[in-house]
C-alpha cells in the first residue's frame, strides 16, 4: 500500500523510528532517515546509514539525512534533498523525543530546554517545513508520537515538564488536524504499555525488556493509520486498541517475553492509595510474621551494610495500599540501619506510594521501579535522586529476595 510513498521520519536511526520505517520499506517506500546519529555512539546502537542498509535490505528506498530537530536548517535541509530526490514527501512521522521522567525540582534548566525544543519546537519545525510538500500528496498524513491529554494531575505530578513537552506534541496534533482538514491527515500514535528501545534499555535497566513489548506494536498500529484515507484525522489512539479493531487477537507475538501477567495486568486499573494519618498506627492483620511484605522488610533489615548506608544516604517510606497495607519504612541513613513497619525514626527524603502487592513485584524484581512509576502503579514524593539509588540497591537484593 505504501509502495512508491516517501515517508520523512524523524529519529528512525533506531527504535521505534526504524520500526516504522522497516514496515514501510517491505512496500517498497521510499523513507528519509532524518536522525542525529552519523557516527557510532558509544552506548547507544544504530546510525543513520546502518539504518538505510537495513531498510534497503528490508525493500524500500533510503535517504539517510543528518537532522536535529532543534536546527530548523537542517530540518529545511533535509527536506529539499527529499523533495529533490524522490520528487516530494508523502508522510511525515514526528518521532524524535527527549526524555527525562524527573520532577520540577530535579529537571536541570538544560533538560527542559531539550524536551520543549525536540519534542514540542522540533515537531511543529518539521511539520511546517514537510507541510506545502504534503499538502500536494494524493494521501498525505502526519503521525505524532504522542500520548492522547490526559488532564489528570496524575501524569503532571511526578514528570511535569516531560508531559508538558508531550502534550505539546498532541497538540500539534489538535491545531493541524483543524487547520488542514480536507488536506492533510493528521494523527496521534501512543502504546498501551512499554515499547522495548535503547531509550527504555537506559531508564529501566538490564532486565527491563521482560516487561516490554516489541517495536513491531507501534509500527503495525502506524502501518493501519497511515493507509487509511486522508479523512481520518484528528485522532489520538492507543496501538493496542487500534490493532483489535483491526482484527487483531493475539498480543502474546507483539510481547519480548511472551505470556508475562504484567502485560496482561496493563487493562487492570491501579488501585486507589489509602491516605494514611497519625505518627502511631497498629500493624495490619496482614502484616504476619510469614507474610511477603513481613518476609521483604526482614531479607532487607538482614542484607542491609554499612556500605549501602555510606552509599545511599537515604531513609525512604512506603504507603502500601490493599493486604497489608499501611506505612513502612528503609532507613540507609542514620545508625540505626533499620527497616519494618510503621513511620521511619526520622522524616523520610523519600515517600512511595503503592499496592502491597506490586511492592512485592517490584522487590523481587519482577517489576522494575521505572517502569512502575511510568505506568501509575508507582508514586514518589521528594528526592527522585534518591529514589534512583534505590533501584540500584533492589538489583543487588533481587538474589536475596
């Protein structure tokens, strides 16, 4: 369906960017690979020209082009030398993003400036610059990588200036779909849970991938929308739900672990937090010697060192909601090394809120802290710093738990 199409996609050097692009070169597509990466980063895998290789291994025609989206030259650029060597742009996929899931306090100036200038400027730079080429296109679309708005302080309170940048993506997306009705469609693609990338690979850790799904969700769900007619426009949708109207099943082929219940568990809405007052409080009927939050906090109170203590500096509570709820507590800051229930013996620099039963997931490694708090199930008050050197103590204790 996209045989003969050129498709400008931004950051396709890897992830979900070269996804999108793979799919449409097994049409025969032409794509413009507009990315950073000319040379080989040292962590990070993927180059602008090992991505054409592969997409022209894959049947489709490659340009890769040197772009970032915070230099509207080289947007402009990379443009005319599409336009001049496939005679026009068809497609343009707003894929390039900067993310820091940091709070107001811990998001340095320079990281705000680099997700409002990738995420916000950089989309609506490309858009205007591919806008009077696609606009002479039979089926010209426009995808944002972007998540449908939310209101819901929720997704503000623990990442603001990320959703604010995000958001600002999606409403690219409300304006243009308006503005260029008749003409140009333009769309919104955001997954249901967590896509498998080398950006996902440096927030959560090794082992991250068993919760993930694979870039092919997102390119099959971009695939559907951009063969659909120009008339479907102004849409903010979510990859899985698409896929099901289309027909699709079985997501057990879509996931990197087959078969694992956190991403069955994705439908499930997390459960509310109990708010918790007083400084005294009676340990839950739950809470028995035998019990997996009991047995958690007794495996740390004997693994915890003085090198923990010494490297962390932190004293952390948790409220936990549902079977054996209530306030516990780390505390790898003062002397007393210590961890149980109830409130910590001082003010805690961190406080985690959550159910008993993803408490227990998360401990044993069976959920890792990043992909929790991203997806609801896990919320944080105070240092995010430490917060981080938590999760790398839980990698230490997983063994043990």
């Amino acid at each position: 369906k996209l045989a003969g199409c050129t498709l400008f996609i931004t950051g396709a050097s890897r992830g979900i960017g070269k996804a999108i692009a793979l799919k449409a070169a097994k049409d025969g597509a032409n794509i413009v690979i507009a990315a950073k990466t000319a040379e080989t980063h040292p962590t990070l895998p993927g180059t602008i020209y090992t991505a054409a290789a592969e997409i022209e291994a894959a049947g489709g025609k490659a340009l890769p082009c040197i772009v970032n989206v915070r230099e509207e030259q080289q947007i402009i650029n990379a443009v005319e030398k599409a336009v001049k060597t496939f005679g026009g742009i068809d497609i343009l996929v707003n894929n390039a993003s900067a993310i820091s899931l940091t709070g107001t306090l811990e998001t340095e100036t320079k990281k705000v400036n680099l997700m409002m200038e990738v995420n916000v400027r950089g989309t609506y730079l490309t858009s205007k610059t591919c806008l009077p080429y696609l606009r002479k296109s039979r089926n010209p679309h426009i995808l944002n990588l972007s998540p449908p708005m939310n209101l819901n302080p929720l997704w503000f309170k623990n990442h603001c200036a990320y959703t604010i940048s995000k958001y600002g993506m999606s409403m690219c997306v409300l304006g243009m779909a308006e503005e260029f009705k008749g003409e140009v469609a333009v769309n919104a693609l955001w997954p249901k849970t967590a896509i498998h990338t080398a950006a996902m690979d440096m927030l959560g850790g090794a082992g991250i991938e068993k919760q993930c799904r694979k870039t092919d969700i997102i390119a099959d769900a971009a695939y559907c929308i951009l063969t659909k007619p120009k008339s479907f426009t102004g849409n903010f949708i979510i990859d899985e739900d698409l896929l099901r109207e289309e027909g699709v099943k079985n997501f057990d082929a879509y996931a990197v672990m087959p078969g694992k219940a956190d991403l069955k568990d994705e439908k499930k809405a997390p459960k509310e937090e109990k708010q918790l007052s007083g400084s005294q409080q009676e340990e839950p009927s739950g809470a028995k010697a035998s019990s997996p939050i009991a047995e958690t906090f007794r495996v740390i109170q004997g693994a915890m060192s003085e090198e923990y203590v010494r490297t962390t500096q932190g004293v952390y509570q948790f409220e936990l909601s549902g079977d054996e709820g209530g306030t516990w507590y780390i505390d790898l800051k003062t002397e007393s090394r210590s961890a149980g229930f109830g409130k910590p013996p001082v003010t805690a620099d961190v406080v985690m809120s959550m159910s008993s039963t993803d408490f227990v997931k998360m401990f044993t490694g069976k959920l890792k802290p990043t992909m929790a708090f991203m997806s609801g199930k896990l919320r944080i008050k105070g240092n995010m710093a430490l917060a981080i050197k938590l999760e790398k103590m839980l990698t230490k204790l997983n063994s043990k738990l």
